[in-house]
C-alpha cells in the first residue's frame, strides 16, 4: 500500500472532511485538499520546491508526506500534524 493511501485511510478514520486529486487555480493538483483551511497534502511523488513556494504563495499551508516506507507510527505522527493544523 502507498503511503498516501495510509495517509487518506487515517485522516478518514479521524472523520476529516477533504477532497482527493482536485486541480487547483495555480496550476497544481493537490492529492488531498482541506478546501475551508486551505491546506495541502502532497504525496512525495507529486512535490516539487517550486511548486511547494507557489502554493505557499497563493496562501496554501502544503504538508508533503516523507519519502520512503512509512511505520504506521510515522503515518500517525504525519496525521497528527495535519490534524494540528486543521484545529489552529
């Protein structure tokens, strides 16, 4: 399983509302999306520096999921920090 997915199955077992894949005014494709917080989760796959700075310039908080397997310690972790966000 990807990592993204894991990621997705753990913010919905959280009960957080956001959209998967939704194509964005600035040019990009956000994997998942908290519209109402504007705030970004980029599968590491997806995340470029130059497109981190424009999303982040058109007011996005983006979050890139880590490069490489993940423990389901570390998807928690990632998560939390999503979730940490979302309730500032």
């Amino acid at each position: 399983m990807r990592e993204l997915d894991s990621v997705v199955q753990d913010l919905e077992a959280r009960g957080l509302k956001f959209r998967l894949q939704t194509s964005l005014r600035v040019g990009y494709t956000a994997d998942v999306l908290f519209k109402k917080e504007r705030i970004i989760i980029l599968d590491t796959r997806n995340a470029d520096s130059f497109g981190i700075r424009k999303l982040a310039a058109a007011g996005y908080k983006v979050f890139v999921i880590p490069e490489g397997k993940l423990a389901d310690d570390q998807i928690k972790a990632f998560c939390d920090e999503v979730e940490k966000e979302l309730k500032r």
